[in-house]
C-alpha cells in the first residue's frame, strides 16, 4: 500500500516537471544573408519576433521573442516562461535596431514580413534569408 501511495505521488511528480505532457516547442534557426551569418555590429541589437498567423481569438494577440546570438547569427524561441511556443503557422519579424531605428525601415515587420512558417517540431530549423529584401 505504501508503495502504491509512493508511486502515485512519483507519477504527478514527473507530470508537473514535464508539463504534463505539453506540446510547446523550443525552435531554432540562423539569420543569413545570400547564405552567409547575418552578424551584426556592436552598436546595433536584433528584434525577432514570432507572431500567430492566426490569432489564438479576436481579442487575444500573442507573441514570442526570439534569443538572438551576435557571433554566429543563430537564434532560438523559448517562449515566454521557458517552454517554447505552441505548433502552428507563423509570420516572423525582424527589426535591426541601431540608435533605437529600425535599419530595416519595417521591412520585416511582423505584418509585412516575407516570412511565414508552420512549427511543427523542435528539430526543425528555420532560416531566415535577408536576401530576400526587395530594393
């Protein structure tokens, strides 16, 4: 009987360690340029922002910050408390900030981005190409 007791208080141990089974994921990717690391100067801080393609409901907007690495141009979204983000189809913006101005001049803001992605699973990588700027 104490075993059982024990092991039931072991179960809901490990179930609130691990989110009771949460799907949230934990995404990484790298910011290129034609193919090579986008890294930026001392002086300028990068903004990326995952944003719902669809909104969780008409008065819920909800967003996730990326964790941006100057030295290779790599990033990753941990999420708000640490867990991730939930799957779905997002729009990913970006904003090059040198002196508090956007260099990219809301290119890729989060409504204008040219890029758009479904997180499927940690694993994958997403690789956002600023190639792809028109001009």
């Amino acid at each position: 009987m104490k075993y059982s007791r024990l092991a039931a208080v072991c179960l809901v141990c490990a179930l609130f360690v691990t989110g009771c089974g949460s799907n949230m994921l934990k995404v990484k990717g790298r910011v290129v340029k034609a193919g090579q690391p986008f890294i930026i100067a001392p002086d300028e801080s990068m903004r990326i922002v995952f944003v719902p393609s669809e909104p969780l409901s008409p008065d819920k907007y909800d967003s996730f910050f990326a964790i941006y690495s100057r030295e290779d141009g790599s990033f990753r979204v941990t999420g708000k408390d640490g867990n991730g983000l939930p799957p779905g189809k997002y729009k990913v913006g970006l904003e090059l900030l040198k002196h508090k101005n956007d260099e990219f001049k809301g290119a890729f803001s989060a409504k204008r981005s040219p890029f758009a992605f479904e997180v499927k699973s940690s694993s994958d990588e997403i690789v956002l190409d600023l190639a792809q700027i028109k001009g």
